[in-house]
C-alpha cells in the first residue's frame, strides 16, 4: 500500500544545511527515506544485472512493451479488488512469456510490438475508468511510488529480487552464448527458445521490480540506461554488467537523495542522471574518436 509522507517531513526534507554529514544522516532519519534506499538498492541491483542480456540480446523495445502491459494488469487487478503488483507481475509474466517463445522471429518485428504496448495503455485506461473510486496506486505505477512503500513491499521487492539473480546466474552461461550467437548456440545443442522463454520470465519480473522505482512510463532509466553505458566500457561480461549495477546503484541513491531535499520526483532525478551519464559518455567517445583521427591525419 502508499503511505502518506507528512507534509512537515516533506518541508524539513528541503531545508539543507551547511554540514554534509548531518543532511546524510537527515536521509535515514525517517522511516519512508530507509524503506526507499533498501527497495532501490535491490532493484537497481537486479536491474543493472538483467539490463546488460537486454542490450546484448537487443530486447530493449520488448522490456518497455511489458512495462506497458504490466499497467494493464495492474488497473485491470484495481478494478477486482486486487493489489495492482499482483495484476502487474501477471501480465507481464503472460507477456513475457510470449515475447520469449517468439525468439529469433522476435527481431524486426517492433512495429507489432508497439501497437501491442499502445493497446496496453488503452486497456489500462479503461480499467481505470471502470473502477469507482480513485486508483491512486494503479496511478502510482506510471511514474513509481519508492517513497511511498511499506516494510512488506520491501521484503516482496527483496524476495524478488534474490529469485531473479538468482534464475540468473543458474542461466548465465548458456544465456550469453545463445544472446552472443543464437545460430550456433542452437547448433550446439542450447534450447535457445526455453532460454528465451526463461529469460523474458525473468526480465517480467525485473520490470515489475523496477516499476516501483521509476514507472512504467521510464523503465529505460534503470533496466536499459546503465547496461548500454556500461557496454561503451568493457566487452567483458561480468565487468560490463559490474559497471551496470553500479551505475544503476548511483543513478537510484543520488535520485532519492535529490528529491529529499526537493519538491520535484525522484523519477525526474533518476532519468535525469541517467540521461545525462549517457549523452557525457556518448560525446566524450565522439571527441576522442574525433581527436584520434586527427592525430592520424597530422602523422
């Protein structure tokens, strides 16, 4: 459930001071601050790990459709007096399970996938309006709801999240060989299509996890941002999704330690970070590709 955060926390929350250790310490001294950090923590986590396979394997497009779809079946879950995370996990495990059992025939097919997701939205809309009262949580979803968990959602989120990594780890190895080359992986004898079956069930429930954090409407923030960062910097698998968890670590703890001493989202902070962390490292590789091909030229 959403806890209210009282307005005089939200007003002393923007007050800085001129002593850094003592803001610090001002973030855990409430208990809606502390649930936040741990539920992100986990979350960014599981989503810098599944996040590098997304990019490897090109399924970026995918993990936002069953963001979307996961809307629908959170405010199809408000309408019969469910919680919204159980409608949410139930369509994108359903849907996950389908993009997986598409496999290769996955690829080039995102026009599809996008008429999908935007039927998603429409039927999330009219759930929305089927139900009678105000689907706050259902709302919620959109655009995440950390600051607003419970002690059980953290422990759901914590569960989760040691059941995906690990699914993970159990998968690793012939998930990166069927993700690095499905053709001979097949011929090696992998079940590529049970892989990915098992690694979109996988990914369902990252998403699900991740929705809490960021939204359904900025998944990228975490699940596909730091991975496509981190790939800039190493070719090597664990270092790469190494490099992922920390950055998503970094983008979730500084987003939340902004917005506590902000009126505005911690969503807005998140993306932001995110957003920024790549477009730096995507014009610093520009200008030392630039740079190197000058020293060519003048040698």
């Amino acid at each position: 459930m959403v806890e209210l955060i009282p307005m005089s926390v939200a007003t002393a929350a923007t007050d800085l001071s001129w002593n850094p250790l003592d803001d610090l310490a001002l973030l855990f001294h409430y208990e809606f601050m502390v649930h936040a950090f741990e539920a992100g923590t986990v979350v960014a986590i599981v989503a810098g790990a599944i996040g590098y396979f997304v990019v490897l394997r090109g399924s970026a497009f995918a993990a936002h459709a069953l963001s979307h779809i996961g809307f629908a079946g959170a405010t199809g879950a408000v309408v019969v007096a469910l919680s919204p995370i159980v409608g949410l996990l139930a369509f994108t495990l359903g849907a996950g399970i389908a993009i997986g059992a598409l496999g290769n025939r996955l690829r080039g097919r995102d026009v599809t996938i996008g008429i999908v997701l935007a039927w998603a939205l429409g039927l999330g809309v009219l759930f929305i309006s089927l139900y009678r009262g105000y689907a706050t949580e259902a709302y919620a979803l959109l655009f995440g709801q950390i600051l607003g968990i419970s002690t059980s959602d953290v422990i759901a989120t914590l569960a989760a999240g040691v059941v995906t990594i690990v699914a993970l780890v159990v998968v690793y190895r012939p998930l990166l060989f069927s993700s690095v080359d499905e053709d001979l992986a097949s011929a090696k004898g992998v079940p590529v299509t049970l892989l990915s079956i098992v690694f979109m069930a996988i990914l369902a429930v990252a998403v699900s996890e991740a929705v809490q954090v960021v939204g359904v409407l900025l998944i990228f923030a975490l699940i596909v941002t730091p991975a496509a960062i981190a790939v800039r910097f190493s070719s090597r698998p664990p270092i790469a999704i190494g490099i992922g968890i920390l950055l998503a670590l970094a983008f979730t703890w500084f987003g939340l330690a902004i917005a506590f001493f902000s009126p505005h989202p911690v969503s807005f902070f998140i993306t932001t970070l995110a957003f920024a962390t790549y477009l730096a490292v995507r014009l610093a590789e520009a200008l030392r590709l630039r740079l190197h091909a000058k020293r060519l030229a003048n040698s």
